[in-house]
C-alpha cells in the first residue's frame, strides 16, 4: 500500500513503554489536542470578534449571548487556553520528573520551553481582547512592567502596545500578537518540537541493549489510544463549557475609567503576589525571567539521567533536577493561592 499523510506521523511500530499513561500522562498529545480546539475555536470567534475600543467589549457579548453556539464556541475557547497551561505544566513536570530532557533530547526540552511561553503570552493577549472591566489589571499594571525594563522598556512597550499608554492601537496590537504573531510563532514551535520527538528517537526509553521490556504497539495501536484520549476529553471540555461559562464583565468604552486596580489573570497571580514586595522591574520582570533561565538550564548543568533509568519516574541519578522543580513549582502554587485571597 503507498504511505498516505498519516503513516508518516507515527513509525509502523514503536516500544509499548513509549506510550503507556503511567509514564506520559498522555499530557503532550492533550496539549497538541488543546491547541487545536483552539485553533478551531478561535477562527469562528473571528467572524464576529470586533477589533475597536468601542465595539470589541460588546461584540464578546453579541458572540455570548447572541450568536447561536457562540457562548459554548466561546466557552470552549476560554477553557482550552485555560486547561492548556495546566497540561504544559503538567507535561514539564513529567519531563523533569523522568529525567526524558537528556540529551538527544536537551534542544527539544527547550522548543517546548518556548512553546510554553509562547502559551502564556497567547492567553495573557486573548484575555486583554474580551476588552471588559475584569481585564484592567492586565492592561494597565501588567504592560506597565513593560516600561520598567532599565534603557529598551519604552520602546520595547510602543512595540508591543502601539502607544505610549493604552489607547485604540492597543487593542489592535493585542489582536494582531493574539491571532497573528504569536499564532504563528506557537505553530511553527509545536510542528517543529513534534517533529524532533520522532528525529530523537521517540519518547525516551532505555536503548534497545538495555531495555528490560521489549514488547512493541503497532502505529494503528497507538492512533486508536490517541482518538480514544481525545474523544475523552473533547468531551469533558464540552461539558465544562457547557456548565461553567467564561467570565465577563462589563465592556470598557470610550466613558470608562480605567484605573488597573482589578486582579491579574489567573497564571499571573503569582507575579502580582510578587509586586507587593517592592521594585517592579525587580519582583515583576527580572525574578520570572531568572526562573524562566534556570528552567532552561535544568538539561544543560544538572547531571545527565542515567540511560538505564529513562522510561521511569523519579530516576536517581537526575534527583537535583527534581527538587529544583518541585520547589520553583510549589513557590508559584503559593504565591498563586496568596495572590487570589481577597485583599484585606
Ligand atoms: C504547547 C506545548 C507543548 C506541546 C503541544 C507538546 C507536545 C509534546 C508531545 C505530543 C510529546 C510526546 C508525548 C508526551 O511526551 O507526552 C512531547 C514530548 C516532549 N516534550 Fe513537549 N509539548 C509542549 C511543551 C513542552 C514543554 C514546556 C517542555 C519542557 C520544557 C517539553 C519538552 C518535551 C520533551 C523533552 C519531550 C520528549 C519526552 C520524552 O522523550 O520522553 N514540551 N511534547
């Protein structure tokens, strides 16, 4: 039979250690599974999202409210990006925690550091875009930090903002980064971090000499396992979205007052905790940037994962790896909790 598109996504057979949930957590497909949701979801807000100061605010609401299925192609939207940095997080731990970013793996550890970035900026443009009264923190103090940047910052923030405060170019930046720019920039890193797993050898098990399990699945195995998580959890989004809509606040228009005194976004509550410490530039730019650094470094100044111990979790030999994640992890889950108490 001659190839078609998909016997190329999978190689005819692969080791049956290499797909089994206890030891991926299935997080990286849900995450390829997500984005698509959100692809899909995101175009068909497209025809009636309206990119002005004026109209963006109720053109969310004629999509909620008015438009047929638009609540639910909304809410499905909000909860993909939501759930999707879960599942990143997630999927980052499971790679520390086996010990699967060593080399040949180290680059791709690294796209998907990328990829995560990308993800967060993504659903910090999104969230500007709903253009209510709930998104002033994010508009105001958030792209403040912009211009906290010691010589760039100002220029830096008329890039990436179009103004030198919020105004009507905002909005229409925010748009292009969100459907635009950073869409593109997130495609090209998951094609391509999808594509090096197949060029390292597939998910990181012991090599052939010292494997102790050599039973293998077929590529027809493994796509029903794949169809089968993703009709799972497509349907348990659509029931999510079903029962628990997306926020939403009064629009801002051109009469509103905007002060940035609301709450951060969620996955920025733990950098908004910070910035009652003191020195913006320091606490709100410069300690996310260093985390951001010394996850990049987990793969480069750690010692390597023992090859015998890859395809399990906990592995001895990368048990520095370990706890450096779990403490940045847990640091930002408290910062997170501290962040969403009501202030006092
Ligand atoms: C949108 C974000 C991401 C997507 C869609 C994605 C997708 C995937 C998929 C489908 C796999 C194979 C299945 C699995 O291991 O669960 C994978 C493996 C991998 N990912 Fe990601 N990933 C993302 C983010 C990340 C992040 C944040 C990191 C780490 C910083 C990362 C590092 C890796 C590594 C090293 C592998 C190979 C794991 C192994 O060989 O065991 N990825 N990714």
């Amino acid at each position: 039979m001659r190839p078609t598109f998909f016997h190329h996504l999978h190689p005819p057979t692969i080791p049956a250690a290499q797909s089994r949930w206890r030891y991926t957590l299935g997080a990286g497909g849900l995450a390829v599974f997500l984005v698509l949701v959100l692809g899909v979801t995101g175009i068909l807000e497209m025809f009636y999202y309206i990119p002005t100061p004026d109209q963006a605010g109720l053109s969310v609401q004629t999509i909620t409210y008015l438009v047929p299925f638009g609540g639910l192609i909304r809410n499905l939207h909000f909860w993909a990006a939501q759930l999707l940095l879960i599942v990143i997080a997630v999927h980052l731990v499971r790679v520390v925690f086996t010990g699967a970013y060593a080399p040949p793996r180290r680059f791709n550890y690294l796209l998907g550091l990328a990829l995560f970035v990308f993800a967060i900026l993504l659903d910090f443009t999104g969230y500007v875009l709903r253009w209510d009264q709930g998104i002033q923190w994010a508009l105001v103090v958030g792209t403040n930090l912009i211009k906290t940047i010691p010589l760039i910052g100002n220029s830096f923030y008329i890039i990436l903002t179009g103004a030198t405060q919020p105004n009507i170019a905002t909005l229409i930046r925010f748009y292009t980064w969100h459907i635009f720019g950073l869409t593109l920039g997130a495609v090209i890193l998951m094609v391509w971090h999808i594509f090096r797993i197949r060029r390292d050898g597939g998910i990181a098990v012991p090599p052939p000499g010292l494997r102790t399990d050599n039973k293998r699945i077929t590529r027809y195995e493994l796509v029903r396992r794949e169809v089968l998580a993703m009709l799972f959890s497509g349907a348990a989004l659509i029931l999510l979205s079903l029962f628990s809509p997306a926020p939403l606040a009064e629009p801002i228009t051109q009469t509103t007052e905007v002060f940035g005194e609301a709450r951060a976004p969620w996955f920025f509550l733990w950098i908004q905790q910070m910035l009652k410490w003191g020195d913006p530039f320091f606490w709100g730019v410069l300690v996310p940037l260093l985390l951001l650094v010394v996850l990049a470094l987990i793969p480069y100044i750690f010692p390597k994962p023992d090859d015998r111990e890859l395809g399990r979790w906990f592995p001895k030999s990368n048990r520095l790896a370990q706890v450096v994640l779990a403490v940045i992890t847990l640091v930002v889950i408290i910062l997170t909790i501290l962040g969403s108490l009501p202030a006092s």
